[in-house]
C-alpha cells in the first residue's frame, strides 16, 4: 500500500512540475513580445506620395512611454531627410508591431 502512495505522490508532484514550467513559458512568451520595443507610425501628406513612415525604437518598451516621446520624435523624423521636407503628420501612433506585419 505504501509503494502505491509513494508511486501516486511522483506522478502528481511530476505533474504539477509540469503544468509550472508550462505556465512560466507562457507568461514568458507573452511578455516578450511586448517588451522587445514600440512602433511609432505616421501618416503623411506631401508632395512625394509617401504617406506613411514608421520607425522602431528598442528603449521604448510600453506604448505609455512611446506616446510620451512621440511629439519629440515627430519633430526629429521632419527636421531628418527620412520623409520629403513638405510632409505634414495627419495622424500618428504607438504600435508593438510594424505595420506590414498587422500593426
């Protein structure tokens, strides 16, 4: 009877190690992805039909913080040669993924 106790109490405890570590690489996996960076994404208008520009910044790793740097970072992309110097921002936003990828 003690060795069908024994065995039970393996077989669960390595079940349970089990349903962990499957928990804990799930929450990783999830949290990985938002992490990585955000997308800052600006729809344009000017004379050269580039209507949007994004651009990727690994420091900005909540969508909080990338609306909060955004103004700064809109005023950079414009002053850059990145879009035609007569691009106007329509609309902008924060994105954790890049628009050809479903952002």
């Amino acid at each position: 009877m003690r060795k069908d106790q024994n065995h039970t109490f393996r077989a669960t405890t390595k079940i349970i190690a089990l349903l962990a570590a499957l928990g804990l690489l799930l929450m990783l996996g999830c949290s990985v992805k938002d992490g990585d960076g955000t997308v800052l994404i600006l729809e344009l208008d000017n004379s050269k039909n580039v209507h949007q520009y994004w651009v990727f910044n690994p420091y900005n790793r909540t969508l909080e913080s990338c609306n909060e740097t955004a103004k700064q970072a809109i005023a950079q992309i414009l002053a850059s040669n990145a879009v035609p110097k007569d691009s106007k921002v329509k609309s902008w936003r924060c994105s954790f993924t890049p628009p050809e990828n479903g952002g």
